[in-house]
C-alpha cells in the first residue's frame, strides 16, 4: 500500500519501490539492477518509498530510473513532504555548525551541507563571507533547492547564492545544464586570516575549507622552518606557515591565476612570503636536498572514478616520493589526497611505498581529514573523501 499525502485537498501517493535484494545494512545508494520495476514509470527525481526483497522498510529516496545509481536514500522512515524535511534538516545541520562547533568565532567559510554526511544525497552546500554556494550532484535533490534557499537567504541576510553543477554527475542523472553562475566576489576570515574569494570559481566551491583545521595545525608546527607549499591555491597552508613564525615560506602553484591569488592575499595580510608559478614535480626535482625543513603536498583530486586509482596512486606515490626525498633530516611533509575513490588505507599504502622509494624512515606524527563541518556517514564512507598525513622524515 503506497503512503499517502494531502496536497491542495487532493490525496497524492507516495510512490513505493522494491528491492530486488535483502538489505542488512544502510549505505543509502543503490544501482538499478537492484530495483525492481516500478508498477508504473516514475519521473526521475521523484521521492519513493522503498521496501527491500523481503518487504521490509527501507526508508525514502530520490528515484532516478536514468541513472545508473538510480536510487539514493535520504530518510530510513516514510518522508511524506520532502520539501519540509529537508528544510528542517537545514536547520539541524545549521545549528551543528553554528552552535554546537561554533565555527562563526573562528570563521565565517564553512561547510553548512556535506550531501550524505548529512542526509542530503548529491549536494554539497558552503558558506563563504557572504556567498552561499550550492553544488547539486542529484536530479532529486536539485528539485528541492527552492525552498532551502528562501530559508538560507532569511538566516543569513544580504548573502547570495550560487549554484553550481557537477557535469559529469549531471549527464549522469539526466539534469538540464544550468546557466553559467555569475560570479560573487567576498572575503572570508579564518583563524585570523583573511582571504579574497571569487565564490563559485576555481576548485570545488571557491575555497577550501575542508583543510581549515589542517591550516591551524600546520601553523603549529612551522615555527623556524624552511616551509614549501606546493599546489598552494590562494596560499592557505603558506600563510598559516608565516603567521606561525617560519623562517622562510616559498608557495607555488600550477594555476597562475592561484599565484597572483596567493600574493594578494599575503599583501592584504601584511605577510612576506615567496609566491612562483611551477609544476610540483619540477620544482622538487630542481629543489637543493635538505633545503627544505616543512613540505606541503595538496595536490588536486587526481581519481575521479575507481578505474584510475592505480594511476592515480602511482603519481601520488612519485609526488610523496619526491617530497620525502627532498625535505631534510628530521623535517615533516603535511600530505594529502582530496580523491574519494582513494582510502585511507590504500592513502597509507601509497606512503609506505613512496617512503621504500625514497629510502628514507618515515613515521606518521598524526592522520586527519575534514574538519567537523564534514561529518562522515558511518554507513556511506564516501563522505569521507580527504586524507591528511603529517610525517616525520629521519
């Protein structure tokens, strides 16, 4: 029996799917081989209600027959109105942030939505200064971004939002190609620092704030140090080295755009470091051995898709290879992997090997992810996609 609604005085039905499979655990993505057919065709996107083979409840998803991941869970109960749970569950995800880690003392970029982790399948929701940018990776989801939106813009006034679309997950789910965002510029603040942001431009959302609290730790350690960033973007991890005291900051990126990013920001900072336009394994083959007490390796996500893990892990591991060898007696390399498809095991493999190639010992001082903003989904490890090393090289 479907599940029924009220709707202008009418009485709409909630849909209901079956599983082909016995579901024992809770990972909220299922691929259409899995579904049996509906009884009558579905428009994608539409919210359903989901039983498994043995007509046990499942909970609610988006369905979306086009897709090959063509239903993703957001609720283990009947959701009758989508639209009000998931403005309720904004609220809750707001409020995590705001009051319980009180991230607005420390910065005002954060992460309000991290798609699963917090119950919203396919989108990603960042607050950065004034700019609130959405990226949807879900037919479903896409279709409840209005209201979400009025409320956003009643809690945070005078902000605007962007809304960006992954392309690849967009052909995938059979989405319309949204215009072109116009672009916002702002300002963030974080931990005392602040940062020139062009909101919806760039990697990801426009900032990264998933490293905010990898920053901090690095400026930690930097005190005295010779420090190299290298693929620096606006210069984070460079500016938090000078403002823990380096000695020497040297930040260098691929993307001249990035570049010119990172020297404004140190100007407005009122900081001195050294900004240069150069690929990361070029600069550590030509780097002097030793001359370099503090390595920073953020390359960006090089596995978009599980077929290009070995590659991809085998140019991770001639990247941390480099690093490892160059970086003096006793100095430390903050490493890290932004890919989803890599985990963390296989992240440490890759350092074990690279340190083999080396030939030098290596130890992990501590490994670390996202910050708190970016809660993993114990059931959809998927969500936790960023892996942070810091080593100690002897």
């Amino acid at each position: 029996m479907a599940s029924q609604k009220k709707t202008g005085g009418k009485t709409a039905r909630l849909p209901e799917l079956r599983l082909k499979i016995r579901v024992n655990g809770r990972h909220p993505w299922f691929y259409r081989k899995m579904i049996g057919k509906p009884e009558t065709p579905l428009p994608a996107g539409t919210p359903a209600k989901v039983r498994d083979r043995d007509g046990r409840l499942v909970g609610t998803g988006f369905y979306n027959p086009r897709a090959e991941l063509a239903l993703r869970m957001f609720s283990d109960g009947v959701v009758e109105d989508a639209k009000a749970h998931f403005v309720e569950a904004l609220r809750l995800a707001v409020q995590l942030r705001e009051q319980t880690l009180g991230l607005p003392k420390i910065t005002d970029a954060y992460r309000l939505i991290h798609a699963e982790g917090d119950g919203f399948p396919g989108l990603v929701l960042d607050r950065l200064g004034n700019a609130i940018v959405a990226q949807v990776a879900s037919l479903g989801m896409k279709e409840q971004l209005e209201p979400l939106g009025e409320w956003l813009l009643r809690h945070y006034q005078n902000s605007r939002l962007v809304l960006l679309q992954d392309k690849d997950w967009a052909e995938r789910e059979g989405m319309d190609k949204l215009p072109r965002p116009a672009v916002v510029t702002t300002t963030v603040r974080e931990h005392g620092l602040s940062y020139a942001v062009e909101a919806g431009t760039g990697h990801k959302t426009g900032f990264f704030a998933d490293q905010r609290d990898n920053r901090l730790l690095l400026r930690q350690f930097a005190k005295g140090r010779a420090v190299l960033d290298l693929c620096c973007n606006s210069g984070g991890f460079a500016m938090n080295a000078v403002a823990g005291g380096a000695a020497k900051v040297i930040a260098a990126d691929l993307d001249e755009a990035m570049v010119e990013q990172t020297r404004h920001n140190a100007a407005t900072n009122k900081q001195r470091l050294t900004a240069v336009h150069g690929d990361a394994f070029d600069l550590l083959r030509e780097a002097q051995l030793g001359a370099h007490d503090l390595i920073v390796l953020d390359p960006p996500k090089w596995v978009f898709h599980k077929d290009e893990i070995e590659a991809g892990l085998a140019r991770y591991a001639d990247l941390n290879r480099l690093g490892i060898e160059k970086v003096a007696r006793g100095g430390l390399v903050l490493t890290c992997s932004c890919s989803g498809s890599v985990s963390e095991d296989q992240f440490l493999r890759m350092l074990r090997d690279a340190a083999a190639m080396a030939r030098r010992d290596v130890r992990v001082l501590t490994l670390r992810g996202a910050g708190a903003d970016h809660p993993v989904a114990l059931e959809c490890q998927e969500t936790r996609y960023l892996k942070v090393a810091l080593l100690q090289v002897r």
